[in-house]
C-alpha cells in the first residue's frame, strides 16, 4: 500500500510516496512557479503510483473550514498567481481517493509529534522561521483550528528596546513574521541571516522576538514542548539565547520543564512536514475505512 504526502511550500513542492511501513520510496522537489506548471509536475510524479490516500500540508492562508464553500482553498496568500487556487480538490478530483487536507506547520508539526522530538507527548506547538512565521500546534492529539486556522506568525510583539525596525510584513508591519523573518532580517540588515556572525548582537534582538512569541502561546496553549525549524533556526547558536530571553520574560510566572527539553530543534529536520503529510494520508485512509 502507498501513500503521497504533498509539502507545498511557496518556494517549492515536495512530494513523496510512502508506503505501510512509513519509508520514503519515492520524492521530488518541484519550484513553485504557477499552479498550471506546478500541478502538471505533481500530477507527473504520482501518476507513476497507484495511492490508496494522500496527505497535503500548503503553505497559506487556506480554508480548512467545510462549510464555506472555499473548503480546500489557498486564499489570500501574496504568492502571487496562487490566491484563490482550489488545491484539495484539483488533487481528489485528479486521484479519487481520499486526502487530508491541512496546513505546512500543521504537518510539521504532527510530524515532530509522532516521528520526531515531540514523541510520547500529546501536545506540541512547532513553530518555523523562515522566509515566513508559522506555527502548527497539537492539543490533546488534535490540531488547533477553529472557523480558520490559526496564523500565529502574525501575532504583534512589543519592539526590543534597542530594536528601530519598522517590520516587513505587507498586512501588519511589525508583528512577528515582520520583525524575525528571514526576509526581515535580510531587510533590516542587508545582509543574509547564515551570512552573520554567530557573535554579532542583533542575534540578542532576534532571540527576544521568538522567545516572546513562545512566551504568548505558552501562556495560551500550554504545549507540553516548543520545536523549532525553518532557515533561522539553522543557526543553532540561537537555542540557548531563546531559552534565557524566555526564562527572563516569563520571570517564573509559570512552571515549565527543562529550558533545554522545553525549546528544541527539530528532531526531523527538513523532513517534518513531509512525513508528516504521509503520517496524516494514512490516518485519513483509516477515518474513511472506519466510515
């Protein structure tokens, strides 16, 4: 039995095919360009296999809410050509068989929680950082969404006191997505973030920002544990500045594990949010056999 899981990212597509035992056979990368181009190419690639279920996490705002009639829809995303796109239902219509249908972090995240750093828990939030913010969280075995999915990426932080930056973010300016992004820091800086020292002070500044954020959604969610991905994090020399900037905001208001078991890397690494997309077509296989 096989299994295709689609991480649609705004950059690029990755798909793959799995099978019972959970091993990647079979995976693509494919730049995202226009949804014409690109589906052709993901049709291509499954078209070699026959696929009892798929899994897709996309990159977003989508609607994950059935009953408005853009169920299955990427929305009003600034990728330009690619709001509006039907994307659930250009892929069941093309391959009739059943698919989950969820956000890029939300896959990540099952993928950590199941696969990865977050095994044996019930609740995680993972969060990347990235060319965007984004964040998927896991509550008692179930993924927070509501009439949307949650965008945590643009919740708005106060400015660090030595931190002058208006923020990028086209629709808020300086929430988190505008102050800790990539591009904001490439923005801000004219430089890269992996072109920086590990020693040059705005990582102090970048740190306060994510350790804020996690502060706001621990006092929220309550996760039982934070992951951590996306480009920025690649530069792990900022795990243990977060855990001091959360430590120091949260000023033992609430109890928390470990810094060091609470705020961790993905366990993963660039492969969460595709195995999670596997993880989730079998599970959506097992709800419709269950039917």
């Amino acid at each position: 039995m096989l299994f295709g899981g689609i991480e649609a990212g705004g950059t690029k597509f990755v798909c793959a095919v799995g099978n019972e035992n959970e091993e990647i056979i079979s995976k693509l990368s494919i730049p995202t360009t226009t949804p014409e181009d690109t589906f052709r190419q993901v049709y291509e690639f499954f078209d070699q296999y026959t696929l009892a279920a798929m899994g897709i996490g996309s990159f977003g705002p989508i609607c994950i809410n059935e009953k408005f009639d853009n169920y299955g829809y990427i929305t009003t995303t600034p990728k330009k050509g690619w709001s509006n796109i039907d994307f659930l239902h250009k892929v069941k219509n093309h391959y009739n068989i059943p698919v989950y249908w969820t956000t890029d972090v939300n896959a990540a995240a099952h993928g950590e929680l199941k696969r990865g750093a977050a095994i044996g828990k019930s609740s995680c939030l993972y969060i990347t950082i990235g060319t965007g913010v984004g964040a998927g969280a896991v509550i008692n075995d179930e993924f927070l969404e509501g009439i949307h999915h949650p965008e945590m990426g643009h919740i708005n932080l106060k400015l660090h006191p030595d931190d002058t930056y208006d923020g990028n973010c086209i629709y808020h300016s300086d929430c988190f997505e505008g102050l800790a992004s990539g591009p904001a820091i490439e923005n801000r800086l004219d430089k890269k973030s992996q072109s920086l020292s590990p020693r040059d002070p705005f990582w102090e500044i970048e740190a306060y920002y994510i350790a804020q954020a996690i502060m706001n959604y621990t006092l929220v969610l309550s996760p039982e544990i934070v992951v951590l991905g996306g480009g920025v994090m690649h530069q792990k020399h900022l795990f243990p500045m977060i855990r001091k900037s959360l430590k120091d905001q949260l000023a033992n208001y609430v109890e928390l594990p470990n810094m060091e078991e609470y705020v961790v890397g993905c366990d993963l690494k660039d492969q969460s949010g595709i195995i999670g997309c596997l993880l989730l077509a079998e599970k959506e296989l097992r709800r419709n056999l269950s039917l």
